[in-house]
C-alpha cells in the first residue's frame, strides 16, 4: 500500500512538476558531463562539410574558402545545380573539388562519413534539428544556422546528445560577432555600464518580398514557417548577443517570460495583393503576427525585450539596447552615453564625435585584428566571417568555443513558448534551466580574440 501510495505520490508530484516545467528539469541527469566550458582535441587541418547550398551555404563557401587550415571536403544539396555552382567557385579559387552527396537523405551519409570533421548547417529550419542530432551520433561537431531547435523537447535532446557524444553544437548566432553587439560586450566587462539591468533587441527586417515573390524555385519554406506560427519565430539575432552580454547560463539565466501577439493586418494583405489568383500562398489563416514583443525576467532580476517583425514596412533593426546603472547603449542608429559623475543624469545621448570616440577607443579585439579583413570578405558586413573565423581558430587551437549547446537551448526554445504564451492571453511560461545549475558556478565568458600568425594567415594578412 505505501508503495503504490509513494508511487501515487511521486507520479502526482511529478505531474505537478511537468506542468511546470520542472520534470523537464530533471532531464538528461543520466547523460555526458556538462559541455560547458569544454575544448575537443586540436584540428589543425578542418574537413568540412556544408549541408544546404542556397543563401547561406554559398556564403560559407566563400567565407571560409578564406581561412587557412580549413577544407571544404563534402558539399550536400537536393538541388545538383547548387552543388555544381559550388564547384565552380572552389575551381575558380584553386580550390580541389568537393565531394557530393545529392538527395533528400543524402545529409545522413556526410553525418556518417570518417572523412568530415565538421558538418555546417544551412538547411531549411525542418532539417536543423535531425542534421545536427545525425551530426553529433556521427562523431562530429555541428554548427548550425539559427534558429537551431524550435521546441523545448528538441533542445532538451541535443543538449543531452551533445553532452554524451562529447560533439559540439553551436547555433551559427552571427550577430553575437557584429561591431556594435561586441563594442556592447566589451563596454560591459570593462564596467563602463555599470550594473546591468535591462536590454532589449530585435528581428525587424522587411521580408515580405521573401514570401509574395515569385520567385524561381519557389523556396518558399520560410513563409510556410511564418503561416503556421505565431509569436517569435526567429528570437535569436536580437536575444543571444544581449545573453552573453548579460552572463546567461554563465552567472544569470532565463527565468521565465510572457509573450504578446499584434494585430495579422500586413502580412497575408500584402501577399494576396502580390501574388497571382492561381498561388496556394494565397490563403487566409496566417498565424504569425506583424509584431510579437516578448519580456524576460532572468534570475537576477533583470528585464530583456525581444520583437519579431517581418512583415511591416519599417526599417531594418536589432535594437541592442543595453542599459545599466552608469551609461547605456543602443544601435540602429548607433548611441552611446555614459553618467559622467554621479547624479548628472544623461538627458540625451553623447553627440556623432563622442560616440565615435568610444567607438573607436572600446572596439572590441576581435574587430581590431580582423575586422577590416572582415569588411572585405563580407557578409553581413564582417561578422559572418569573424564568426567563421573564430570557430575555426578554437577547434584548430583545442579551446572552448564562446557557444555551446546550452546557449543555442536557452534561446532557441523561444520559438515554442513564445508562441505558447502568445496563445494564451500572454500567460508566464518557465524558461528552462538547461545548465541544470551550472549557470551559478559557470565562469563569465572574456574578451576574446584570434592569432592570426597561429591560424597561419600570411604577414600581408589583408590580402584575400
Ligand atoms: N544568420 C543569418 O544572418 C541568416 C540569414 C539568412 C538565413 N539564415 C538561416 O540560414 C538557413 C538557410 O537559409 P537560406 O536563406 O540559406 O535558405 P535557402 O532556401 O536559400 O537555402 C537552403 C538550401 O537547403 C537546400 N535543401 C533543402 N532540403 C535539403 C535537404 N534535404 N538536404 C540538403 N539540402 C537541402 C535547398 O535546396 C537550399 O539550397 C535558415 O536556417 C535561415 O534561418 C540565417
């Protein structure tokens, strides 16, 4: 009897912790040590495999191409053009040829193959979750574009994959490297802000022209995505540089948010008004929102702001709003002010020469050593390819990489309970700790940077 009424018991906490998120908390007890803070064995020479040649993938193509020590051996598309395109550019740059693995499966034969240590991912959001799981079971580290995961389940899993296959997964969050997001980083260690205590950003980005055009091809998987979700479908660009800004799962940790859904008036007026009578996009029932604003509290009690927006004719921003008890900071366009003796107050911001002093005195090291290399290869003005240039220089070097599988977690699950909560008249939803309570003892991450001498860029290093 008292055991069955322990078990009773243990069943009823247990379904009283589930609706709470908390037996999710208990998840993955059994699996590998903590990935935090973890360094794989040197690869001096990388052998690559990029899974996804249209936008992105052709971009790390020729990012990378860039970067000694790196080797673009395997690329993988449905598409036998896409491959053929890539092939062209590594002839073009002397590149040897890649090896090709064509199809809808053919991803899991690169996940499989001894001859590829890396696998990068730029496939349709459905494809980011089973490539990286496939990744990692395959022995390889995995990078993957963002969102990485869109449920708090799937990123249980590759936190828990990660951490027992002893692979890396990082999200490809390439804001975290943008000038403006690490001047912020590093304006906050040196104390210039003070103690922190808001920070908002942001997805706002016109993309309507993404869904209604018709374009050849018709890859038109990012609106089916948008058509079927509300809240935030895409937190990341905005959330996880202001994270490591703010210490999450390093000494602070997302506590738990509420989401709020605007009014549908842009997104499926535009569309219908562009696209042909004949087009299936020409639907009604779009669920995403022309604008989802999400709060966070995290454990110390601080506040983030998160907006999704791709859908109204306003201009492009991030926000990267940082507040703190001396001074703040915020981008697009970029300002900067700091109290100057206590009690001065701070009624407007520091004026273009001001700002650009700081900006220049405070740039953070990595944009000092590479950064106009950077804005000469490209991408996303040079961030894409600091981002690139920094993995790669960790794993050649065996030290931690600045993300790991919890930091694509804590963000990534945002899809889901944003959503949730936006559907349910912005009801609180735990955020959940997937450090399991490392986040108290995990060490702040530094200012870092690369050798480029070490990564074995020539003297005349600005040549590409
Ligand atoms: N970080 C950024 O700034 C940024 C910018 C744009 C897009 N993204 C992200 O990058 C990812 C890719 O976006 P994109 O704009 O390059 O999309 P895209 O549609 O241009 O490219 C996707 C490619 O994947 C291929 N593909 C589809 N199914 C496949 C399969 N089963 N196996 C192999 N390849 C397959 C397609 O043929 C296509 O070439 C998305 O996750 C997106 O959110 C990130």
């Amino acid at each position: 009897m008292n055991v069955t009424r322990n078990g009773f018991l243990r069943g009823a906490v247990c379904t009283a912790f589930v609706a709470s998120g908390g037996c999710r908390a208990l998840r993955g007890l059994s699996g590998g040590a903590s990935m935090y803070g973890f360094a794989a064995p040197r690869i001096p020479r990388i052998r690559l495999g990029v899974v996804g040649i249209g936008g992105r993938g052709n971009g790390v193509i020729r990012r990378v191409s860039n970067l000694p020590g790196v080797e673009i051996v395997a690329i993988c598309d449905i598409n036998p053009d896409k491959l053929a395109q890539a092939q062209k550019f590594l002839s073009e740059k002397g590149k040897p040829a890649a090896r090709e693995f064509l199809g809808p499966d053919a991803w899991r034969r690169l996940c499989d193959d001894p001859g590829v240590d890396v696998v990068y991912n730029t496939t349709p959001w459905d494809l980011h979750v089973p490539i990286q799981l496939g990744a990692m079971k395959g022995g390889k580290h995995v990078f993957t574009e963002v969102p990485s995961a869109f449920t708090v389940d799937e990123c249980w899993e590759l936190v828990e994959t990660s951490e027992k296959t002893r692979c890396h997964c990082m999200q490809l969050e390439n804001c975290c490297y943008g000038e403006i997001e690490m001047l912020t980083f590093n304006l906050a260690k040196l104390g210039m802000l003070g103690e922190l205590v808001h920070a908002e950003g942001a997805y706002i980005h016109d993309l309507r022209w993404m869904a209604a055009t018709e374009y050849p091809g018709g890859e038109y998987w990012r609106f089916d995505e948008n058509r079927d979700h509300g809240g935030n479908r895409y937190p990341t660009h905005g959330l996880v540089p202001l994270c490591l800004t703010f210490d999450i799962n390093r000494g602070d940790r997302l506590d738990y948010l509420v989401s709020l859904d605007s009014a549908k008036a842009n997104f499926q007026a535009f569309m219908n008004e562009k696209l042909k009578p004949d087009n299936p996009r020409r639907i009604s029932g779009v669920k995403m929102a022309d604008m989802n604003s999400t709060l966070i509290k995290t454990a110390k009690g601080r506040s983030i702001l998160v907006q999704h927006d791709v859908s109204t004719p306003r201009p492009y921003s991030r926000i990267q709003l940082v507040t703190g008890t001396k001074g703040a900071i915020c981008d697009y366009p970029f300002r900067v002010v700091f109290e100057e003796s206590v009690g001065s107050g701070a009624h407007k911001w520091f004026d273009d020469a001001r700002a650009e002093e700081i900006r220049e005195k405070y740039r953070h090291p990595l944009w000092k050593t590479i950064g106009e290399l950077a804005k000469r290869v490209g991408g996303h003005g040079g961030m894409d390819f600091i981002m690139d240039a920094r993995w790669v220089y960790c794993l050649q070097q065996g030290l931690p990489l600045d993300m790991n599988v919890y930091d694509l977690a804590v963000t990534s699950c945002l899809c889901e309970l944003t959503e949730k909560s936006a559907d349910n008249r912005s009801r609180t939803y735990d955020i959940p700790d997937f450090t399991r309570g490392n986040w108290r003892t995990n060490k702040p991450m530094e200012i870092v940077d690369i050798d480029l001498a070490k990564m074995g860029f020539a003297p005349d290093k600005d040549k590409v």
